[in-house]
C-alpha cells in the first residue's frame, strides 16, 4: 500500500494531490526549484526537497534527481500532477524498474497514447471512429501535400508528440501547407528533440468533447462521463463544462461504451482522458488520449462526487475499481474557468511577476484550486495557469450564475488576468444557450465585446465619480451657507 507519495510537480496541481493524500493520512513529498522556494505546495507537503534551478529542463523535467529524492525521502509513489513529466514514458518506465509505483497508467501504455498516430491506429482497429487522414507519418512536406490534396484542404498538421496546443497548424492551401511543415518540425524538436508528423482534415464548427475514464489492473474500464471543452484559444481549453449541452443520456452511454473500448484497445491502467471532436452532424471522431490526470478534472469530481486522485491511488495500489458503471449517476451541473495570468489583449501573452493581494471566492457550490496567497509571484518560467474556479448548481443556470459572481469576488492585484474575458463570455446569450465551438471566440467576436464591455464599466465608473464629485461640492456649498447634514 502507498505510504509516501512524491509529487512531481508544483503549482495547483501539486497542491491539489497533496490535499487527498493528507485527507487518506498518506505522507507527502515536495521538490522545488530555485523559483519555487516560497511556494504553498513546499510549505503544504510532509517533507520538501530542492531539486534545481527554475528552468523546468533544470528541475521538474530532471528525471535522475528527482528519482534520487525518491530514494532519499523513501517515498513509495511518485504523482507526476499534468505537463512537466506525467506523459513521459521513460520516467514511468525508470520509476517501474526502482520499483516505485508511478501513478499512472504502464509505461507501455503511456508511450502507445503518447504517439498520436499509433493511437488513433489502434483504436481505429478497435472500431472507434478517428478524424480522417493520412494512414500513417508522413514523411516529408512532399508527401504532407499529396495527402492534403486528396482529403481536401483546409486540413491541420500535428506533431504526434504534440500536447498543450503545441505542434499544431490548421493550413488553408500547399503554400501554407509547406511553410507549416518547417515550422511544427522545428516546434517539436525544440521541445521533445525530435519530430513526426500527421495530417488530419480540418473538421470546422466542431465541439471538443472528452470522457473521463479509468481502467484498474484487472482490466475494468469504466467512463465518468463527458466533459465538454469548446471555449479555447489557440486550441487550449479556457472553459470547460459537464454535461455537454448537446449529449443525451443516450449519446452519453453510447460513445462512453466506445471509450471503454478504447481503454481496453491501449491497455490502458489508471484514470486518462478521451479526447473527441463532435461535428455539427453529431459524429464522433477520436483526436487523442491524455494519459494522465486532466487539468479539468475537478468538474467530473463536483458532478460525480468522486474523488479522482484517491480514485488514482486505488488503482495504483492494484485495487479493482470500487463501483460499476451502473453505480454512477451524474448530478448537477459543473462549470470551470482557467484563471490565466495573461493579457487578453496582447494575444494572451503571459502576464508576470508579483502578487500583493489577492482575494479568492468562495460560497456554495464553488471551489477554488490554485496556489495564490498574498505576496506571492506568478513565475515567468511556468505555465500561466494560476487558479481554476469551479462552481456547481443543480441546474446550468445556477452553476453559471454562481460563477459570474465569483468571478466579480476574484481580486488578483500585479498580473493582468483572464477574468473579465470569463464575465463576458459567461454573460453571454450564445454562452448561456449552450452555442459552442472551438472557434468560439471568433465566431461570436468575444474580445471586441470584452472591450465593449470594459469601456462602458469605465464609464459608468467616470460617471459615478463624477457624480459623487458633484455631491460633495454641492454639500460643501449647503455646508458654507449653514446649512445641516
Ligand atoms: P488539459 O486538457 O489537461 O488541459 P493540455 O494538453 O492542455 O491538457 O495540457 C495540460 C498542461 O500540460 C498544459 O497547460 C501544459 O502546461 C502542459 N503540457 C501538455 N503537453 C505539453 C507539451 N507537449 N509540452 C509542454 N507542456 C505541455
Ligand atoms: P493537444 O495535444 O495540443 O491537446 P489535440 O489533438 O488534442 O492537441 O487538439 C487540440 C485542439 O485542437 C482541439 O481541442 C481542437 O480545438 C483542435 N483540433 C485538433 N484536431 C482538429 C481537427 N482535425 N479539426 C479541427 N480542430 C482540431
Ligand atoms: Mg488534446
């Protein structure tokens, strides 16, 4: 049984593992960079080691060191959290030859959903539909543009060891097709050292919608449920809500028993995601496996009342998952927001440095994960995400709502953030009638509104001080003639 847990990470994320750990009485180890000395999930864990300089490649992505904290602390587990090292093979495998549980699915497995072309093989093979597309890597630019004819353009270009909205570009004709294939190659070798490539079609007006699933080492799969992720910018996920607004009951155990499937497919072990685009239509095409815990995951927690990290550890300790399919039953309705530190109108440009105040929300039905506190500072070195605001409501309107006033009670003093892009968006009627898509921000002309939407706030606000200005002249004047208060 998992004593001791390393968490190989920092941020939300590490402090989000520690939290379940610390509720099941399990130990917990930090490691920190040079950045990361002050940070909650140091002073949070039982025990906190440094590991390295703030550079992620000098510290959190530092295999060797962070395997000789392992050794050192006597933890028995390692959570890698998301990003840094969680889809990295080579890690669960040197953790699995120390004998150190990864938490997480089989190095074997992880490489096999790390590769999205041998993937979206698999499970094509399984039964499971995949976006159309070149049957393999394609091997030069040549070849890249003979298959762009065929399937038809516009159509993307993905580095199959792409993640975060890195390695892809959506090209309208060969010209751009070829400048495109330069670009993600260098892309990927810059970021994991080498470089494949696939084509898809690019499928337009399309909805992003993933499953939670988690199969155990006796070979149960189960899904908990979808989660809809169509607000994106530069194809990352901003918002993300469950249930879809588009998935019936119906749809829901249809394409659920697919993603079951297509665990059992990859032989997969632990919780992963399902990544789907839905058409217009109503199809659904696989795109990709995340294999690790997903950043969205609290919203599957607020409507299935589970626990996905202790959910993580059962499985870790080689335990059969403790429900059936038939024991899940979704209430409510969830919604999270990603609190960036960044500049909504600098083309989301990271937004850095010290934090004096802050003031985070709260109230029914509303959960806040982040790693802020007073005086704290978003490092440049990281990723921008600083919190995630998550609310519930028995119906969508009250879990909106809810989260259009905890937006208004969210202060982050120092950074520019993403919130009142969030209030625009979440006061929005295509918003609110459940209208998405992944071009949503563009489709509906949200930054111009958001800019709307600020000047008259400005001005609302010039008008109140102006005014309170004119009272107080005004009671200064009644005060000068004698008048009373
Ligand atoms: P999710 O659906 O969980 O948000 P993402 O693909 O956005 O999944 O990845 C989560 C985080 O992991 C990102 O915000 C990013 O910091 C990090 N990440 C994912 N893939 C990569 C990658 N290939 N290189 C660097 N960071 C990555
Ligand atoms: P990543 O590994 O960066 O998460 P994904 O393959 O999951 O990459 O794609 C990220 C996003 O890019 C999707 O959520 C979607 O918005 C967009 N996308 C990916 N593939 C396609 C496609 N074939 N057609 C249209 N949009 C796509
Ligand atoms: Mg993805």
């Amino acid at each position: 049984m998992i004593e001791k847990v390393l968490v190989a990470n920092r941020g939300e994320i590490a402090l989000r593992v520690m939290r379940t750990c610390s509720a099941l009485g399990i130990r917990t180890v930090a490691v920190y960079s040079d950045e990361d000395a002050n940070s909650l999930h140091v002073k949070k864990a039982s025990e906190s080691y440094h590991i390295g300089e703030a550079a992620p490649a000098k510290s959190y992505l530092n295999q060797e060191r962070i395997l000789e904290v392992i050794t050192s602390s006597g933890a028995d587990a390692v959570h890698p959290g998301y990003g840094f090292l969680s889809e990295n093979d080579d890690f669960a495998a040197l953790c699995e030859r120390n004998g150190v549980t990864f938490i997480g699915p089989p190095a074997s497995s992880m490489e096999l959903c790390g590769d999205k072309m041998k993937c979206k093989a698999a499970l094509t093979k399984a039964g499971v539909p995949t976006v159309p597309g070149s049957p393999g890597l394609v091997k030069d630019a040549d070849e890249a543009a003979s298959i762009a004819g065929d399937i038809g353009y516009p159509v993307m270009l993905k580095s199959v060891y792409g993640g975060g909205g890195r390695g892809i570009r959506i090209v309208t004709n060969e010209q751009e097709l070829r400048k495109a294939y330069e670009s993600v190659t260098g892309e990927s070798i810059a970021a994991v050292g080498k470089s494949a490539i696939l084509v898809e079609k690019f499928l337009e007006k399309t909805r992003h919608i993933e499953y939670q699933m988690a199969r155990d080492s006796q070979g149960n799969s189960v899904h908990i449920f979808e989660r809809e992720c169509s607000i994106q910018r530069r194809n990352q996920k901003l918002i993300e809500q469950t249930p879809s607004p588009v998935v019936d009951a119906e749809t829901r155990e249809r394409v659920g028993r697919l993603v079951c499937d297509a665990a059992d497919a990859v032989g997969y072990g632990n919780l992963g995601t399902a990544e789907f685009l839905r058409a217009d239509s109503g199809e659904f095409y696989f795109i990709e496996i995340n294999a690790r815990l997903q950043v969205e995951h609290p919203i599957t927690e607020m409507v299935s009342g589970l626990d996905l990290v202790k959910l993580q550890l059962d499985i870790a300790n080689g335990e059969p998952i403790p429900f059936k399919q038939s024991d899940l039953a979704m209430n409510g309705y969830a919604i999270e927001c990603r609190i960036n530190a960044e500049d909504t109108f600098l083309d989301f440009a990271p937004s850095t440095g010290p934090v004096p105040e802050v003031e985070l929300p709260a109230g029914p039905g509303v959960r806040c994960d982040t790693y802020l506190y007073p005086g704290c500072t978003v490092s440049p070195f990281y990723d921008s995400l600083m919190a995630k605001l998550v609310t519930w409501g028995q119906t969508f309107d009250e879990s909106r709502t809810r989260m259009l006033s905890a937006l208004g009670d969210f202060y982050v003093q120092g950074v520019e953030t993403s919130i009142p892009l969030y209030r625009t968006i979440l006061a929005s009627d295509e918003y609110r009638r459940g209208e998405l898509s992944t071009d949503f921000l563009k489709r509906h002309g949200m930054i111009d509104r958001l800019a709307a939407d600020i000047r008259r706030e400005r001005g609302e606000k010039a008008d109140a001080a102006a005014a309170a200005a004119l009272l107080h002249a005004e009671s200064a004047r009644a005060g000068a003639a004698g008048g009373t208060c």
